[in-house]
C-alpha cells in the first residue's frame, strides 16, 4: 500500500499567496481508513516523522474550511488557517487510533479551539471580550443582529433574553464592535467573510469552546498560586501524593520526614483544605 501523499509545494501561507496556498492544499490527496491506520502505525511504533507530516498535508483542507467560517471577525484568513494548521499538528500528535475515530473527527475539535482561541488573544488586546458574558456577547452578537449600527430596543431586548445577559452589556458590546461591522449575509457563494457563512459552526460554539480554555487556564494558574503559598514540607508531600505518576504512600513520607504516619496525614490534609479555600470560588 502507498503511504506517501505526494503533496505539491506549498507556497507561502500569506496574503499574497494565498489562492496558491489552497488550490495547493486541495490537489493534496485525501487518504482512506486503512492508509491512515497505517501512518500512524509508522507514526507511533517507528517514529516516523514522515508519516506524521502525511497525515497534516492530508488534513489541510479542511483546516482550511474551518478557518473560513471564522472571518467574520475581522482577522486575516491567512492567520487563522496557521493556527488551525497548529491545531491540527497538536491532534495529530495526540491522536490515539486504537479508539476506532477518524482523525478528522477528532482534529477538529483542535482545529476550532486553535482558531477561536487566536480570535479572543488578539481581540483582548483593546478588551473587547474579557468576561463571560462578554465572550458570549462577542460570539454570538454578529450572527444575532443583521446590522450593529442602529440596534433598536426592541432587538437589544430580544438578543439580551436570548442569551441571558443584562441589555446594558448587549449596548457595550454593540458599541465596541461597530468598528468592524459587515453586511449579515454573503454577496456571493465566494463569500466567505459575511457572518452569515463564517459564524454558522457545526457541532460547537466557538463561545463555549474558549470558555472551556480559559477555565483550565485559570484554574491551573489559581492551583499553581496556592500550591506556593504552602510550606516545603507540605508541598513535597502534596507533591508525591497527588501530583507525581507513582503515588508515596504514607509510611514512606513518614519514614523520610522522620515522623509518624498519622502526622503526615494531617499535614496532608490541612495541605488540602488549604489549596480548596485558595482555589474553590463560589
């Protein structure tokens, strides 16, 4: 069996060469279940990284039709495609073929996540969406409203019940995206920069999907603060017990730290306590 997609040189991914970038992307060919089980056979047992850079090629237009869809937002598709095409080589990377998913099914979600992570950093820059309910607004307002200019009151009522959200946040928002507004619907089938193409997404919302990240993020950094604030002693036993891939057991810290069992149960659980009340937020 072949296992070699041969690709056609890509050009550079920007502005300019871009029409090249992707009628390059689609002559690459598609690959079936069985070649694709096969690479990442090569992939996993061999390290072949010439398998691995098959299987991205192959998967690049669809990255590109994913990137497409987010445009709307006022950034170059170009950029958005090279951060899909980061997504991508991450999913690629951490694809597990022995559950019985194809590696679209399981990239796209990288892919998405990729790009609409890419679209809040870059908005965050003039703090457009920093709140929950402002990344709400901020992905779902577009595709809500038909025009961002002139929101009657009517409107601002109906999108703030439809997303929960107080109408003085639905004016806040309106009034910080104004500056990139854009007809509702596509001139054409070419069209893709209308919100009516690029904020119409399959089986996930960008919103939700960025909620989740920054969640982690957030959770993470809060878990590392509070891990500081404990003594030494108190973090290698967290450490060891709840943090390391072969848990200590409790006679073993009790014997290198030269103290009773019991002892090295308590300090773990005031240890505990300690980072649920620095980390746990109501």
């Amino acid at each position: 069996m072949e296992l070699t997609v041969r690709a056609p040189s890509l050009p550079a991914l920007a502005a300019d060469s871009l029409s090249q970038y992707v009628d390059a992307v689609y002559r690459i060919p598609k690959i079936d279940r069985d070649t694709e089980v096969a690479l990442f056979a090569r992939f996993h047992d061999d390290d072949d990284v010439d398998a691995a850079r098959t299987l991205v090629m192959a998967h690049l237009r669809y990255v590109v039709y994913e990137a497409k869809r987010f445009v709307g937002y006022g950034l170059p598709l170009e950029d958005l495609i090279q951060q899909g095409n980061i997504g991508l080589m991450h999913s690629v990377k951490r694809f597990e073929p022995h559950r019985g998913l194809r590696l679209l099914t399981f990239a796209v979600h990288w892919i998405r996540a990729e790009i609409t992570d890419f679209i809040l950093k870059n908005w965050r820059l003039v703090k457009v969406a920093t709140t929950k309910v402002q990344k709400k607004l901020f992905f779902n307002l577009r595709k809500m409203t038909s025009s961002l200019d002139q929101l009657s009151e009517q409107t601002i009522q109906d999108v703030a019940e439809e997303l929960q959200v107080p109408t003085t946040d639905v004016r806040e928002m309106a009034l910080r995206m104004r500056g990139m507004d854009a007809s509702f619907d596509a001139s054409s089938d070419e069209d893709f920069s209308a919100p009516e193409r690029s904020l119409v997404l399959e089986g996930a919302d960008p919103a939700e999907v960025v909620e989740t990240l920054d969640t982690q993020v957030h959770e993470s950094a809060r878990l590392e603060s509070a891990f500081a604030v404990l003594d030494a002693r108190s973090q290698e036993i967290i450490q060891r017990r709840w943090m390391s891939d072969t848990k200590a057991s409790l006679a073993e810290l009790a014997e290198d730290f030269g103290v009773s069992i019991e002892r090295v149960r308590q300090i773990e659980q005031a240890a505990l306590k300690k980072l649920r009340s620095l980390v746990v937020t109501d």
